[in-house]
C-alpha cells in the first residue's frame, strides 16, 4: 500500500483514523494496567501461599542501603498494588526499649504490630530502627527520599508519629524539615531543638500522660510553652491523660482514630490547620485493643536519662 510513499512525504490521517488510533492508545493502556495488576496480585498470592509473610500485605526490610543511615522496614498495603495514585506515607518512630541492631525488635509494637492484629492502615508505614542515641533528623529525611525514588509515595501526604524517644525524634524531625511533613503526633515525648519555630508551620498533636514516670508530663510541657511564646501554636493541640503511666500512650498507636487524624491532613491544605475535630483522651485508651485479633501488652518502660 506505501511502496510508492517516500520518506519525506507527508501521510495523510483522517479524522476517523485519528479516532482509532487514540481510542487503540488507551485500550491498550487500560490492557497494560490491567495485565499489571493482575500480574502483581498473582504475585502476591503465590508469595504468601508460601507462608513468607502470612501477617502483612508486603514487608520490606530495608538493611545498608543508605550510607550512615538507617535500616529500616516498608511496609505496603495491598491497595498499593492495585491504585495508580501515589501513596500516603507513615513514619513510626520507636522508643528506647526497640534501639539496638536487631530489625525485628521494632515489629513488637506500633504500627506494624497493629496492622498484624488487623488494623488497616491504607499507607506505606515506614520503621527505622535507631541503634542508639537521640534520633537523628538528617537520618529519617534520607529514608525519606530513598523511600520517593524507589516507591510511589504521596509526598504532600507524609505523617510522623512518635513515642517516648520517638516523641522526641518525630518534634524534632518535624521541627527540621516542617516542608515534608504533613502532620505530627508526638507521644510522652519531648524536643531537643533550640529553634523550635519550625514546628509552628505543621500541624501537631502533643499527648502525655501525667503519671509518667519515665519521661515526666513537663517535657512535653516545655514544647507547648515555648510555642506559645512564640506565637507559633495556631496549628496546635495538646492533651495531658489524667493519670496515664508511659506506656499506656502506646494504646493510641492501634486506635482507628490516629490514623483518621494524620489522614485528615495535607501539604495542600489552604492554611494548614490543625484538625481539631477528632478526640482522643483516657477513656480511649482501655478500648484501643477491643477490636484487635489478640491482646497487646503495654510495652517495656525503658529509657536513657542522659537524652531526656
């Protein structure tokens, strides 16, 4: 049919080939995704049919993979493999008693022991594990950016979520870096930056519990203050449980509640605001388990006085 045609010459197209041509396009698109997904679904079934992994959607241990940084779990959840849309994004944060070397240590509570109890938790949950010492700010940026270039993650839907030493190191990464986070929840923690103007641009959650012994309400205490001071607490909230021990406040780790909170936010949000609408208090705390395949023990006090 174009034996005659040279390549210079110009082919014509009417606007009925034009049609089928772009409707061929997205069929074949539309085939493409669906061969996709199917694909990864098989993948995913033959995967846990060989008992891998039976408790999670896919867990990911990440080990080396960033000089000085570090390692760290991906969680994914089954939706990921099925959506075209990026991803929101969790960072959890641990306490002293899960630092070590020891990756697994950090599954024994938060959210990746939530999600094995069958909470859903529709985001990639990524869990450092800190060897050691303060955490560091720079450290969790890079995971950060590791985890953009090898997954489809919503960067302006990204939530830190800490307790004890991770209360501590989710203020001060938000602190840092106020541009990557989306929202904040800061559990029986504290703050070590001197500047901590940064945090006034993200919208925060501050809770401790009174009767704590290992790190006392006053820590958390000192924050609020000081962005008040500051003028800085427009996209703030605190809550002081009346009477809750340190590790009571790893009850709000498994509470639906949390996470419609941290969801609730964006770096999109005209403003920033806060959501002041969810609640979560004491009460709450004695039903955090109740819809939970077993029971879930209060984790082990454990701290380091020369970092509080």
């Amino acid at each position: 049919m174009f034996h005659n045609v040279h390549l210079n010459d110009v082919i014509p197209i009417t606007e009925s080939a034009l049609t089928k041509s772009i409707y061929c396009f997205h069929y074949m698109n539309k085939m493409l995704r669906s061969f996709r997904r199917s694909f990864l679904s098989l993948f995913l079934i033959l995967f846990a049919s060989q008992g891998v992994h039976a408790q999670y959607d896919f867990l990911r241990p990440v080990k080396d993979s960033i000089p000085g940084g570090y390692n760290f779990w991906v969680y994914t959840p089954t939706d990921y493999y099925y959506s075209l849309e990026n991803t929101p994004v969790i960072i959890f944060l641990h306490g002293q008693s899960l630092c070590g070397r020891n990756l697994n240590k950090v599954k024994r509570y938060g959210p990746l022991d939530a999600i094995v109890k069958g909470r859903q938790i529709e985001a990639l949950v990524l869990v450092p594990q800190n060897p050691g010492g303060a955490w560091d700010p720079d450290k969790i940026s890079s995971m950060l950016d590791w985890t953009k270039k090898h997954y489809a993650m919503d960067s302006t839907r990204v939530y830190v979520i800490g307790m004890s030493l991770g209360g501590y190191g989710t203020l001060d990464f938000a602190g840092t870096y106020p541009e990557k986070v989306a929202a904040a929840m800061a559990l029986c923690g504290g703050c070590t930056l001197k500047d901590m103007n940064g945090l006034g641009k993200v919208p925060l959650w501050i809770m401790h519990g009174t009767a704590d012994r290992a790190v006392p309400v006053k820590q958390s205490k000192i924050v609020v203050e000081k962005l008040q001071e500051n003028d800085e607490d427009q996209r703030l909230r605190y809550d002081w449980l009346q009477g809750a021990f340190h590790g009571a406040l790893a009850r709000v780790l498994y509470m639906t509640k949390t996470y419609e909170w941290l969801f609730s936010h964006s770096l999109l949000d005209d403003g920033r605001p806060v959501n002041r609408e969810i609640d979560i208090d004491k009460s709450d705390l004695s039903k955090a388990y109740n819809d939970m395949i077993s029971g879930t023990p209060d984790p082990e006090v454990v701290y380091d006085k020369t970092i509080y």
